[in-house]
C-alpha cells in the first residue's frame, strides 16, 4: 500500500540543492542568495541529515557556507528549487518509493534553463536507495499537501496548467495523483497568490498559501490582512472552498509588508518547513513575525520554532518550504 506521511511525520533526511546564483533584476546578489539557502540548510542540519546537491563549479562557495555535518553530492543543476525538480518520496509497504513527477520549469514559465533539473529526482532516487518511479504528469512537490488521512490539496491553476497538462482531465489528474501518493480525495483550490502569476511564478502552488496540519481536519490559510493587496479577497475565497470539504480553517495573517522594489510580495508564513523536532519558520523582520510563531507553537507543540529570514528567497521568487524536500523515515533504508 503507497502512501506519502504528511511533513510532520518522522524524517530520514532532507534533501536541498544549492544555488548556482541570484537572478538578474531581483537586486539580490549571488552571496545573499548562497548565504540565504546556507542558513536553512545548517538549521536543518541541528536537527536531522541534511544532503545538498551542488553543481561542480559551487563546490567552493559551498564549502564556505555550509555547515560541515551536510552531506554534499556533486550534481549537474539548474536552480535550487528542490522542492519542485526533486522527488516526492513516499512508502510503499515501508519501501522508500521516490516519485519523479516531468518537470517543465513550472509550465515553462522561467526565462531560465531547466532541463538539468528535470533529470534530479532519478539522481536522489539512486542516492537514497529508494525505488524510482516516474510519472508523465508535470507536476512540483510545492504544487500538493497532503494529511496523511488520505487528502491532498491541488490548485486548478497548477495540475491543471494547458502549460503543463494540456491534454489531461481533471479525472485523469485525479487518477494520477491518488496513485503516486496513496490519496482518495483531492480539494482544488480555484488559485494561489498573486505574485505566484508573475514571471517566473508557479502559477498557484499550493505550499505558500495553505497546508495541512498535524490536527488533520485544520488547514492553515494565508490571510492578507491589508485591503489594498491584492490578495485581499483570496481568504475568503479559499476558506468556502476548504470548509466546503468538512475542514476547519485557522488564519495566518500575511506579514504587513505589502511590496517590494519590484511588486506586490507574496511573503507568507504558511511556507514553513517541518522537520524532526523542529519547525524552520520563514521571518520577515515584520510585525507578525511573533503572530505566525504563536500560531506555529500551538500548531507543532513539542517541536522548536526557528525563525529564518526570508526575504532573499522570496524575491528570488520562493521560500523556505520550496527549497526542502523531505525523505520519510522507513524500515527498509537508513541514512
């Protein structure tokens, strides 16, 4: 029986990839971006293995900033987005199962190379020992969240991107889905944040705007507090949608910044990472920060809440749940 735990259950590692540099035009430079996935990946490392791809060229700037416990493999790579071009692992009878979703750079929609990154996930598949399976659906591990009780969120703009799926019902996607990640039951969200539709987005992953809970009939909801963001109606919007599926619905509220040098920011707290004993929070030196930490403790009590800051990522165009992928704990492999 295939089934994919939810975050909170226990890992073997995660898995990270380092970045080759910043982005022209985002006003990040290339340090600020390798210093920015480096403290994700050294917290992480406190807490369970951590293994980081890294492309031959980095393997200096590597050395520099990550911890000395993470664990490097050489990897031909174009961006760091592991969340997205690695596997999503699941368990098939406690059997580490690494499913290798077609990656297209998010329906194409990046100026940048993708290609290498499409060819990750077999590469983490034979690292971990897990059986390899691939699917002909595009898809990104940012684009689902699952419960563990058999639900899984999608977003209509995502799976169902004529960019990515052109010729795939929602049934068909539906089908897919369940049998990769052992779900019976998938809740569509209409759409993701507003950002998410600009250059280089993901058109509406799920990951950043809402997520399961280890109380499995809550979900938290990104809620833009701020009238004049466009993201103001989305709350109310998703929460009919989400409690039209019997679940209940615990707001976060949007930190109060509401743009950047470039547009409206997508900055949100739902993006958070789950990890043994642990729970690396993206921060914004805003004022809600100490709000989404409140609502984190309650949320994953026993576990410790390690804000990081998380600008860079977010202008470079995600956060700290889109740059981890996590391996579950199983019988059958030990790291």
């Amino acid at each position: 029986m295939i089934t994919m735990p939810p975050e909170w259950s226990p890992h073997a590692a995660t898995w990270m990839g380092y970045p080759r540099a910043a982005y022209p035009g985002t006003g990040i430079h290339d340090d600020e971006a390798r210093n920015a996935w480096s403290a994700v990946a050294n917290a992480i490392s406190e807490h369970e293995l951590l293994h980081m791809l890294v492309h031959p060229e980095d393997q200096r700037h590597a050395e520099k900033t990550l911890a000395g416990a993470i664990a490097r493999h050489e990897a031909i790579i174009d961006d760091a987005w592991l969340r997205d071009s690695g596997p999503t692992f699941v368990l098939d009878a406690q059997l580490l199962t690494a499913i290798d979703w077609t990656f297209n750079g998010w329906g194409d929609h990046t100026a940048f190379a993708w290609d290498c990154d499409d060819a990750v996930a077999s590469q983490i598949a034979d690292w971990s020992g897990a059986r390899h399976i691939r699917s002909t659906l595009v898809n990104e591990g940012g684009g689902i969240h699952v419960n563990g009780q058999g639900q899984v969120l999608l977003t209509e703009t995502v799976q169902r991107d004529p960019h990515r799926n052109p010729n795939w019902s929602r049934e068909d996607i539906e089908t897919e889905i369940h049998a990769r990640l052992g779900t019976h039951e998938a809740i569509w969200l209409p759409r993701g944040l507003y950002r998410d539709y600009l250059d280089h987005g993901t058109r509406g992953h799920v990951d950043i705007v809402a997520c399961f809970t280890p109380a499995s009939s809550t979900v938290l909801l990104h809620q833009q507090l701020n009238s004049d963001h466009p993201d103001w109606p989305l709350f109310d919007e998703l929460a009919v949608t989400l409690k039209d599926s019997g679940l209940d619905v615990l707001p976060v509220p949007a930190p109060t910044t509401l743009r950047d040098h470039r547009d409206w920011v997508d900055y949100s707290y739902i993006n958070h990472y789950v990890l043994n004993g642990a729970v690396i929070m993206p921060s914004f030196n805003d004022p809600h920060d100490d709000r989404a930490r409140e609502i984190l403790t309650e949320v994953y009590p026993g576990r410790a809440i390690i804000p990081i800051d998380a600008r860079v990522l977010f202008a470079l165009g995600g956060g700290v749940h889109c740059i981890t992928q996590q391996q579950p704990a199983s019988e059958s492999v030990i790291i």
